[in-house]
C-alpha cells in the first residue's frame, strides 16, 4: 500500500515538474489531441463570426427602422401638402362656378397693432 502512495505522489511531482519546464504540452500531446483542439478552434471561430454577424445585422436593422421614420414622415407631410393643394383648388373652381371674384392674396396676413 506504501508503494502505491509513493507512486501517485512521484506521477504528481513528476508532472508538476513537466507543467513548470513546459513540457507538458508536448508535441506527442498534440497528435493525440488534434481532433478536440481542431474542433476546440473551429467552434470558437464559429461562435466570433456569428456574434460578428449578428450586430452587423443589428446595426443595419436599427439604421433602417431610422430611415423607415424619416419615409413616414416625409410621407405624412406629403400627403398634407397635396390635400391642401387639393382643397384650394376645389374652393377655387367653386368660387369660379358660382362667380364670386375672390382670389388668394399675393402679400401674406400682418398683424395690426393698436396703440
């Protein structure tokens, strides 16, 4: 029983010592290793790339849900303008129907003031 205690105690020091001198990680490690560490390397790659992707397309949504508001708005304001245009020209042809002799005026409205 002495012997085993004295041998796991030696297999401890021993690699120790290798972790230490650098020999643990050894080139025959390596061979018997590759396969996990091949698969080790791709997976990382895999999980950076796809976190790269996915907050590009993130960045790319968000400029787009800006650009969407800008149409919107500029869409709304459109819209507003041709009903105004619509609606002085309906008042026009109905002034013009009923021969009333108004017309829009040229200046624009100022304020009176009173003393």
């Amino acid at each position: 029983m002495s012997e085993k205690r004295n041998h796991t105690t030696s297999t401890g020091k021993k690699a120790g010592k290798d972790i230490i001198q650098g020999r643990f990680f050894s080139l025959d490690f390596f061979k018997r290793n590759a396969v996990y560490i091949i698969a080790l390397v791709v997976m990382a790659l895999a999980y950076i790339a796809n976190k790269f992707v996915c907050q590009s397309s993130m960045q790319e949504v968000l400029s787009l849900r800006t650009e969407l508001a800008n149409a919107q708005t500029d869409l709304v304001n459109s819209s507003a303008a041709y009903n105004s245009m619509i609606r002085e020209s309906e008042m026009t042809k109905l002034m013009q129907a009923k021969n009333i002799d108004l017309s829009a005026p040229l200046d624009p409205p100022y304020v009176l003031h009173g003393k």
